[in-house]
C-alpha cells in the first residue's frame, strides 16, 4: 500500500461525526472463496468456524463421555490453539512425552471434526523454544539487525516447516509491531526494528515463506503495539501516535501486508485514540472490542477481507470493559472479529442462544463464516484428509535449510556497538581467564551453557557466575581481579518475569556487582533486550547485542568475538534512548 493511497479526512460541519475516515485506493490482496458450501453449516457449526480454542484435550473428551467424536458433535470447533503446558500436566499419568500426547490427541481432534481443524501455536522463534526435537531460531529482532529479505523469507519457511511436520497449520506471527519505547516490555527484540521502512521487506517476506509452505501466518498485533510502555497482557495499551505518525508508520506496515496478502490479521488490545470516539464504560476500548478498529477501520477504510482474528481472550487488556471473560469473548465477535481466541465452551452455547433470540444478526455470522471459508480454501483447508497424512515429514534438504538458515541468521544479525579498546580478536594466549556472567530473570548455567562451551573449545579457562549478589562479592571484590576478562550476559525477556524490561532486586545486585569490577576488562553482551547495555553497562569498552539467547547466536557471539566471522549487522534500533538517559 503506498503512502499516498492512505488517507485521512475530517468531516466539515462540526455538528456530524468527526471521526476520521481512510480512503483506500488501491485495493490489495482479495479472498474471495468459490465453495460456499458453508452456507449449508448448522447454527452451531457456523459458530464453531468463530472459535480457536485452547487443546484441553483430557477435559474435552470428559465431555464427550470418552468419545471425541461425541465431544465434537456437541461442540464443532473449528479450530484448537495446541498447548504443551496443559499436555505436561499428564506425562507422567500416560507415562509418556508431552510431544506424543499432542501428536495422539491432533489425529483424534482431527478424526472426530467434520472439516479440516486450524491447529496453531505462536512459534514465533521456531518449535524449539517448546519442543527441544526442534529448533530455536534466533529472536524477530535478529531479522531486523541482518537486514536480508532472503533470510526473512528462509525463516519464515524454516519455522513453517518444522510446524508442518508436527502438525500445526497456523502459525500466530510475523510480530508487526515497532519497537519504539524502550519502556516497552511485551515487544522489545520480538519485533524487527523501530524503523518501517527496515521492517516493511522483511516481514513481508517472513510472511511469503510461510505461506508457501502451505501454512497460514497472522499479522500481529493492529492497529500496533510498541508505542506506550503498557503490557496488554496486565492492562489496556494505546498506540497515542497523531494520525500522521501512525499513517507514516503502522498504517503504512500494516497496509503494505495486506497488499501482500496477509491472511489473518490479529487485533490486540490496544487503542488507536486519534481514529476512536465510541467508549465502554468510560473508557476507549480496545480493538479487539471496538467495531471502529475492526469494522471501520480495518474491514471497510483499509478493505482487509481476510481473517481478523483477536490476541487471547485470558488477557488484562481487554478485561474491565464488560462482567466477565465470557461476556467480552462475545462482544468480541459482536465487534467485527471473525475468529476469537481462547473462548470458553460457554461462548457457542451463548452466541447461539442471542442468535436464536434476535440479539446478534446472522449477517455477522455469516461475514465471519464467510471469511473463514475463504481462508479454508486458499490453504486447502476444506476436504479432510486421513488423520495419520496431517503431519508432513520434513526431507533432508528442508532439515538442512532450517539450520543453516538459524545459523546464517545468527551469524549475520550479531552486532557490535562498540570495541573502545580494540579488544576483538581474544585469544586464549592473552585473555586466557574468563568468567562469564550472566544476569537476568530465570537464568541458570545451564542457560549460557553453549557459549561457555564454545570459549573452551577454543582454549580458555571459563567460570560462570549467574547474578552475583553484591552483598555477598562487595567485601571480596578484588579477588575477581583474577579474571583477563569478564563478559556480561545479559537476558530479559517479556514473562521472565511479567512486569518490566529491566532488572529488580537480585538482578539489578548482580549488576551492581559487574560494575565494581575494572571497567577495562568487561563485556557486555545483549541477549535480548537491545538497550540493557547501553543502560547498565556504559562505560564497558566492548559492547555487543545478539538479540536471543538461541544456541546459534551464543556460537556466533563467541566466533565473532575470537576473530573468526566479522560483525556486519547495523543496530536496527536507535540506542542510547533519552528515556534511558
């Protein structure tokens, strides 16, 4: 979508609508399904294309008295969100894996459905972050830094093959959000970059090598997170940018990626306050609740006839606007979502019951119906297939693209801020002694485990202390003196804990304990968060962000440090922020 073609206008006579409105004039991708075969769906069934509900697979099938197929007939879900933390609940009860209890319970899902089922996961830096068989990929915001459309576009099919073979046909990224607040907590290096036009060729690409694995992608999150420093997991958030910053910015992404055919669109709990009037109770609401953002907006200004499906109904944001979850799952749909995540069972019983009652039109379940059966057949998703033929096996060149594509990428997104003190290469033979340091939430050894390994292949000495206490190391500090050098590690991540960017408590003393060190001997390494060095670790002389903790970024750190691959990646975010100042 070009910049010209997005525009604003504000109605003349200031007694009508001030609302702004967008003219869209080059219309982009078009769904438009030759099948309408969902027109013949039951009330419930209709319903059941609505809904991506998460795989408590062992309750489920309680309610079906032992029997999916019964649980399916009672409630024809169309779509089911697999999750591993409520399989591990029953390894030891089945005394097998969590892997094989979800591959088991996706054939019976998918034996028991009328239709093909939507089998999705975030996966946004690969299956291995979950499921060890597979692999990590390095963070969102490692594209950014590499800055290679081509890179983008094996990332995309990398993850999407891996999926496939475990079953999954709906991946929920590329994260199309900008990291524009270093405050922020929930995007950080999730998202490519801050700027736009750096993000726009990556994810687009990101976005067409999924999709030519046959596997559904999801725009995440419209109308745009990274603005505010609010976590929409804890509260409502806000994309406060005027109504040229956001046309300028996300507007633009955005648009350009339904041009470029996105096929789901997620909407997130965040406002858009220059483009909202209408509030409940009080407040603006977010789109995940707002048919001015979903309907007005998206649907109709911005002629996106996709899939709009919602971030997970479980969530701070988009609480508080109405009684409870299953209320707002339902005023979600009423709003202009098509399919809605993590609803409860109650939420078919209760769409059901308004439409029979005349309360919710049929016309807006027959909208969202109609678009998912659009979505249904671009990626072959209306004829089943047998059960055992849903996971596609991966060849040996694909295994082979995958990592060469995790390394290629870690190797290429590295980037070194500073080296004051022309410090690279190290060698053994002049820095033999280090003691690596990792700081973050979460940590343990086991975590930096690859890069310790990697120094001693090489021929030093390492030791490793996670988050030394300063109250424990002030009185002996000098005895660290021992060390040639010593490499900061530092790794935050949203959830790890949920509530900051940045360090508390013992984190922060394991800070405070580096930096009584002599300054000239100290590292600093970025495994996630791109402004943790510039803010704890300033006067470091050497100074490097890798973006992810993944094995193949860890071995590409350690490589570029020692010499052996150069570093060629450009920040791909403003550092040193005046908020961090």
């Amino acid at each position: 979508m070009a910049l010209g073609a997005l525009t604003f206008t504000q109605c003349d006579s200031p007694k009508e609508n001030t609302k702004k409105t967008v003219v869209q004039e080059n219309v982009g991708y078009k769904f438009a399904a030759i099948d309408t075969s969902w027109k013949n769906l039951s009330v419930r069934e209709k319903i059941g294309q609505t809904m991506m509900v998460v795989s408590q697979y062992y309750d489920q099938k309680k309610i079906g008295n032992g029997d999916m197929k019964a649980f399916m007939e009672k409630y024809p879900i169309g779509g089911f969100f697999i999750a591993r933390w409520y399989f591990d609940n029953y390894q030891k009860q089945y005394n097998t894996s969590s892997e094989n209890l979800i591959a088991a319970a996706m054939k019976d899902y998918y034996a028991a459905a009328k239709y093909p089922l939507f089998f999705s996961e975030d996966f946004e830096r690969g299956l291995g972050e979950t499921y060890p068989k597979y692999t990590h990929m390095p963070a969102e915001m490692s594209l950014g830094a590499a800055n290679s459309p081509a890179l983008a576009y094996d990332f995309g099919k990398a993850i999407a093959s891996e999926a496939k073979e475990m079953g999954f046909n709906w991946l929920l990224h590329p994260v199309c959000d900008l990291n524009m607040n270093p405050l922020q907590e929930l995007v950080i290096e999730r998202s490519v970059s801050d700027d736009v036009e750096k993000a726009i060729p990556i994810l687009k690409k990101q976005m067409e090598g999924i999709h030519e694995q046959n596997v559904i992608s999801t725009v995440k999150h419209f109308p745009g997170d990274g603005v505010t420093m609010r976590n929409q997991h804890i509260v409502t958030t806000a994309n406060t940018l005027s109504e040229d910053e956001w046309k300028a910015t996300f507007g633009k992404l955005f648009g350009e990626m339904i041009d470029d055919g996105a096929a789901s669109i997620m909407v997130g709990h965040i406002q858009l306050p220059f483009y909202q009037q209408e509030k409940i109770n009080g407040q603006l609401p977010p789109a995940t609740l707002s048919k001015e953002l979903m309907v007005d907006l998206l649907k109709n200004k911005m002629k996106y006839n996709g899939v709009v499906i919602t971030d997970a109904l479980n969530m701070g944001g988009c609480a508080g606007y109405y009684k409870n979850e299953l209320e707002v799952s339902v005023q979600c749909f009423v709003a202009g979502a098509d399919i809605v995540l993590w609803p409860s069972l109650a939420y078919m019983d209760t769409i059901e019951a308004r439409i029979n009652r005349g309360e919710i039109p049929m016309s807006r379940l027959d909208d969202a119906v109609s678009r998912v059966w659009a979505l249904r057949e671009r990626f072959g998703l209306l004829e089943k297939v047998s059960p055992d033929s849903i996971c596609t096996p991966m060849s040996e060149e694909t295994k082979t693209l995958v990592k060469e594509t995790g390394t290629k990428l870690a190797e290429s997104a590295i980037t070194l801020e500073e080296d004051r003190n022309s410090d690279i290469p190290l060698k053994p033979d002049m820095t033999k002694k280090l003691l690596i340091v990792p700081v973050g939430y979460c940590l343990d050894e086991g975590k930096f485990s690859v890069t310790k390994q990697e120094f001693e292949k090489r021929g030093f000495d390492v030791t490793m202390m996670v988050n030394p206490h300063f109250y424990d190391w002030g009185y002996r500090i000098d005895s660290l003196d021992y060390y040639d050098k010593i490499i900061v590690c530092f790794e935050n991540r949203y959830f790890a804990p949920l509530g900051t960017p940045f360090f508390k408590d013992k984190e922060s003393f394991g800070v405070w304990t580096v930096n009584m060190t002599d300054p000239k001997k100290r590292i600093a390494i970025s495994y996630s968060n791109p402004f943790l060095n510039d803010c704890y670790e300033g006067v470091a002389p050497l100074k490097v962000n890798a973006y992810s903790i993944d094995a193949f970024t860890q071995t590409a750190v350690v490589k570029a440090l020692c010499g052996e691959i150069p570093f060629t990646a450009q920040s791909p975010v403003k550092l040193n922020p005046d908020a961090l100042k």
